[in-house]
C-alpha cells in the first residue's frame, strides 16, 4: 500500500475533532512570487495549483490542507519544523472562520 501521511493526519485530524492541523514541511509554506502566502482560501489555492505557482509535492499537501477544511477541521496550517510554535507558514482556514478573521 501507498498511504499519503498527509492523508491521514487529516483524517486523524478529523477524528479527534481538532481545532488546528499543521502540515510540517522542508518549506516554511505556500510560496508565490518568494514569498509565503500566509492564508488562502480553497478557491485561491485551487488557482495558484492551476497557475503552476504550487507544483510537486506541495499540491497533495495543499489538496489534503483544503479536505481537511471541508470537512470540519477550523484551521489548516503548511509551515516549516522552525515555524512550528509561531504564527509563520500558510493558513487555510474555513469560510465560516476566514470571514471571522
């Protein structure tokens, strides 16, 4: 089997009913133009996959961070390991939670 760890931890996510998912990665988030976008919704995420401005692996993590959205998780964060315990990296966040933000 090819399990996709960023798969499960949204399902995990899920499951345990989490506030926050961080996806940790070797970059410090979603970046466009060098720099990191620190929050996009789904439909701006879906068009910069479109664009080509995320390619490789960043698209199943971009993929996995919008399915974790949509299915009940509040706030969806790609950062790098040093990023961790800041506010650094790209948030998705929920409608509901991006219009409240």
């Amino acid at each position: 089997y090819n399990v996709n760890a960023d798969e499960v931890a949204g399902a995990l996510a899920l499951a345990l009913s989490a506030d926050l998912l961080d996806f940790v990665s070797d970059v410090s988030g979603v970046i466009q133009d060098g720099v990191v976008v620190p929050e996009l919704t789904q439909e701006q995420a879906e068009a910069l996959v479109k664009s080509g401005v995320i390619l490789n692996g960043m698209v199943p993590k971009v993929q996995a961070a919008i399915n974790a959205i949509d299915q009940g998780v509040r706030k969806v964060r790609i950062v790098d390991l040093a990023g961790v315990f800041g506010e650094s990296g790209t948030v998705f966040l929920s409608r509901h939670s991006f219009h409240d933000h």
